[in-house]
C-alpha cells in the first residue's frame, strides 16, 4: 500500500527519492509524486506507475525532498488525488501513508475557516492543520496538528526555505536511514539498503527532527533515544539477478530461505513458550493464514497438539476466547487486521509470539518475542520464499514441542525443494492458461497447500480458482466441472491416498481433466489422471513444501504464459496496512 521517502543531503534529492519510489512499488500503488524544497515548494504528481510516465525527466532543484506511492483510499487514482499535499498558500507538503479517520469532519471546519482543498484526499486536511499552526517553527506546527487527527499515520513533512523533515509515525511505519551527512526516511527498508545498513525505527508517538546530519527523535514532548540499528538485508537482495521476474527468483531462492530459517532455529525463550503453551491460537491473513492452517494440520496430526487459527480481519470483532499463546504470522510484520488482533490478544492477558520477515516491523513491537524468519527481501506481490520461511519457523516450533523429533528431516528438507523447482510442467500450464475456472483439491495438510495454491493463481494470473478439501467438491462445485474446468489434486501417499484416488476418479467421471501431484513412481495414479507430476518421495512435512513450490510455478508460469504483470498483479498490495 501507500509508500513514503524522503531524503535530505548534499545530493539533488529528485533522482534518490523516485529511486527509492521504485524500491517502494513491491507495495502496490496506482499514483506516485515528489515535492523538493527550495524558496519555494516543487511538486511533480501523477496517476500512474512511474515506469508509465515521462518520471525519468522530473527534474525538481533541491536537496530536501519527499515523495510517495499511493494506493487510492479515500478519492479515486489521480493526478490531483496524488500526494503530496499541499496547504493554501503551497509553502507546506507532505505525504501521508495511513487513515485519517476523521477527516471529514476536520475538513468542514478548515473550509469554514477559508481553506481551500484541491483534492478529495484525506491527508489534506493535515497540510492546512499545519498551516493554521506554523509560525516558522515545523516541527511545532507538526506537534500541534498531531493530537487533532484520528486514525493512523506516518507523514513526512517540508516547508519551504525550513532546512528540515519532520517525520511523525503512529500506527503506520516509519524508518530512518543514517547516511553520511544525509538520512533518509521511508516506509520500509527496501529503498534505504543501496544507501546505508543504519537503521532507526521509529515508535508509535514519534515525531523526528531530520536535517542533514543529524536526526532528533522526540515522544511526548521530551527528547528520546531510539536504538541504531543494524540490517543484514543487502542492496543484491533487492535486484532481479538475471530472473524475468522478482517472483522467479524468490521461487528459486526458496531452498535457502527455508534451510536460513531452519539454521537460525529458536531462542531458549520462543523454544519455552511453544514448549509451555496450554492453548495456542494463530492468527493471520491471506498466505500467512495458509501457513498457519498447515501448521495447524501438522501439530494436530503428528503432535497431537489442539491449535486454533483465526483470520485477522475476523479476530478483531469475532474474538475467540482468548487465552494461553498468540501467534501472529505476518510476513511483512505490519497487516493492520493481524496487528489489531495481536493487540486484543495483549489487552486479555494472553503471551504473544510474532512470526515475521522484517526486522523491527511493527509486529515485533507489539508482540512479547520475534521468530524472525530468513527469507531475505521479498519483492514480488505475491508470497512465495516468506510462505517457505513462515512454514520454516512454523516447523522449527513443531520441533520444538516435539523434543527435536523433525529435526533431521527439517535439516535436509531444502534439498527436495530444490529438486522440485526444475520439474517440467508445461503440460499442466497449457491446461489451465486457457481455463476460466480452476479447482485445487488436498486432504489434510495438502488443504491449505492447495487453498494457497488457488490463491497464487487468482493472485498472479487473474484465473478464478479455489482450494477445496477434496470431500468437498461433491457438495457444489461438481456443478461447475466440465472438460474446461481443470482440477489440481495433491495426492501424497498415506492415510488419505485411497480416498483421494476415488476422489479423482469421481471428477474424471465429471470430465474434468486432473493434473495430480504425487509421489515419484506411483503409475497407478499416473494412469487415471491427465497430466501427473512428480514429487519426492520424502517425509510428510517436506511433502507440503514441495507440493507447495510445485503449485507456486503453476501459477508463476501460467501467468506468465497469459502475459500476466507477475510481480505486480492489478489491485493487490504487498503490504495492507489498512483494515
Ligand atoms: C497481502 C499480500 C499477501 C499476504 C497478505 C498478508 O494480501 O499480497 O501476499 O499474504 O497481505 O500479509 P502478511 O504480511 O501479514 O503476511
């Protein structure tokens, strides 16, 4: 969703701030824009991708400036919608990632009071608050705007001829990048790696003074200290490498990320948590909620341990009885439906466990302990080497609960994706690219593999698909199938391959042509089924990982065959912040 930079130094700001707009587009956006700081403010906006627009000729004087990425919320895509914003007199800008839920209200008072409002946004009104209160002092003007808003944001904010960014954070993220005599400001780190590995986060009720060379943190109007801290994420992690798409080469890095995260293993405390756990509930949203549905299938079934799993955007006013452990799974760390829920979990008094990918993102602030996974940077929309990771940290817990009972198979488990990833499925993407509707059916575990596998169809390739425990089909959706309607079915060996087979047999007879993945050498399967594609013979928890990846480049590469926007499909953002 929305992104925003900043930057102040000794270097024109325009080409670093659209640089780090493009480290931002992973997000998700449909307008970009930058204001620089001279005697006066200049503005570029844009509805758009940047790589749409003439944006390699923006040329904006300056060496204070900020920019953002914004995916329309209040107001449609446009350029005037774009921020940033501006007050009356154009002296003041800024950009806003975030909800100001109050807006309108705050709005009919300021056009009361004679402001005039160019665009239908809702960061508006925070330009012309700022405005009411500047008497040449920013970041007291910022201060006093603050407590007027509802909602959450993170904002970035110049004046002209005023040397300074003031930034402010609640409830939205925000970081600093230290520089050499520059610093950088922007939503995540992805724009701030190819500039320095120091990083600040900023807390909840921030507000920063940056100038050039020096940044100066303040919370509830007293001067505070916030850590620097180190990021082991490399500018390399961020480039294409050679792949055709982000998506490819985080598909490809997925041994790694699984065998990283395995590695790192777990602290005695997140090890005593998980081992000590009367109840545990996970909580979660799209791929993340996957993941946990599997873990859930696994702990149940080879530990014997009752868990619940419960979708963010639900948690938050369906609350379950909350007690014992949280775990919040969340790739990027700041899914607004899964912080609000972790939140309520530490309202009831319940111990809370986060599972992320980023360093210092806001579920690690909020949850009593962090198991960080190692997946690297993840720019591709939809999630493929964070679900491996997430799937990763999930085992490794399993392992744990279970005395290191996994622990040989979870040291090993990265060499079968890796044999996977070059499996020939040309043959079973011709099938679907032409499809309008596609079924992925799977027992047990192999359910939600094959829920996150319709959901990377529909994701990338805007085929409409849906997962479905294989029983289930008989109950509806035999209804839909035709010779076009293509069905996927994970079918390991195991308790559930005899049922599974019938299963298939059932929607051949539907006509359905079948694209099964099973275990190497089983012909029986290979004979009834359309196109048969094989996997390791290996442990069941490997068998969910190399099902997984095989599914992913289903996906990937039908897409690509219907000449799909992979990285970054219509409509989606990478990162939700809002709920
Ligand atoms: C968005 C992304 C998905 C992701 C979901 C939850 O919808 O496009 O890929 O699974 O958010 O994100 P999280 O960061 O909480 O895992």
């Amino acid at each position: 969703m929305c992104g925003i930079v900043g930057y102040i130094g000794r270097r024109e700001a325009t080409p670093l701030l659209m640089q780090g707009l493009k480290r931002l587009e992973y997000r998700g956006y449909d307008s970009f824009g930058i204001a620089t700081m001279g005697s006066d403010i200049n503005l570029f906006k844009k509805r758009g991708r940047i790589s749409d627009s003439e944006s390699d000729a923006v040329a904006l004087a300056g060496y204070v400036g900020i920019g953002h990425t914004r995916w329309a919320t209040h107001g449609e895509p446009s350029d005037i919608n774009s921020h940033p914003h501006t007050d009356c007199s154009g002296r003041i800008a800024l950009v806003h990632n975030g909800v100001i839920e109050n807006y309108a209200e705050l709005k009919k008072q300021l056009v009361g009071r004679g402001h005039r409002f160019a665009s239908e946004t809702d960061t508006e009104v925070i330009a012309h608050l700022i405005e009411e209160h500047y008497n040449g002092d920013l970041r007291e003007a910022v201060e006093k705007t603050l407590p007027l808003l509802k909602g959450s944001y993170a904002l970035l904010v110049i004046a002209a001829d005023d040397q300074r960014i003031i930034a402010a954070r609640d409830c939205s993220p925000l970081v600093l990048g230290i520089g050499d005599g520059e610093l950088f400001a922007a939503s995540d780190m992805m724009p701030l790696l190819e500039h320095t590995e120091r990083i600040v986060f900023m807390e909840d009720g921030d507000i920063a003074e940056i100038t050039a060379g020096e940044v100066a943190i303040y919370c509830d109007g007293a001067r505070v200290e916030r850590p620097v801290e180190l990021v082991n994420w490399c500018v390399e992690d961020v480039r294409k490498g050679g792949f055709a798409h982000y998506m490819q080469k985080e598909i490809f890095e997925q041994p790694q990320a699984f065998y990283e995260t395995i590695k790192a293993g777990l602290d005695d405390h997140v090890a005593d948590m998980i081992k000590n756990a009367s109840e545990i509930t996970l909580v979660a949203c799209g791929t993340s909620y996957h993941t946990a549905l599997i873990f859930k299938y696994l702990a149940e079934s080879l530990c014997n341990i009752p868990i619940r799993v419960e979708v963010g955007s639900e948690f938050k006013y369906y609350p379950p009885p909350l007690k014992g452990l949280v775990i919040a799974v969340s790739q990027s760390g700041e899914t607004a439906d899964t912080l609000a829920a972790l939140k309520m979990a530490k309202v009831h008094g319940c111990s809370t466990l986060a599972i992320t990918n980023v360093q210092g993102s806001t579920v690690t602030r909020i949850a009593d302990r962090t198991l960080l996974m190692r997946a690297g940077p993840e720019i591709g929309v939809a999630a493929t080497k964070s679900y491996t990771a997430q799937l990763a940290a999930l085992m490794e817990l399993l392992d744990a609960r279970c005395e290191g009972a996994f622990a040989d198979v979870l040291s090993h488990a990265h060499l079968a994706i890796g044999e996977v990833l070059l499996r020939d499925i040309q043959q079973a993407v011709a099938l679907c690219k032409g499809a309008e509707h596609v079924f992925f059916v799977g027992r047990g575990p192999f359910y939600p593999v094959s829920m996150e596998g319709a959901l990377k169809m529909k994701e990338i390739s805007y085929i409409h698909a849906e997962g479905y425990a294989a029983g289930e089909l008989k109950h509806g959706p035999f209804a839909l199938l035709t010779e076009q309607t293509p069905v996927i079915a994970v079918c390991p060996p195991g308790s559930t391959y005899g049922v599974m087979v019938s299963n298939i047999k059932e929607m051949k007879a539907r006509r359905a042509p079948i694209i099964a993945l099973g275990t190497d050498g089983d012909k029986e399967l290979e004979e009834i089924v359309d196109v048969f594609i094989p996997l390791p013979d290996t442990h069941p928890l490997v068998q969910v990982l190399t099902a997984s990846v095989v599914l992913q480049l289903l996906s990937y590469h039908t897409a690509c065959a219907l000449q799909r926007d992979v990285d970054k499909p219509r409509n989606l953002a990478k990162s939700v912040t809002v709920e």
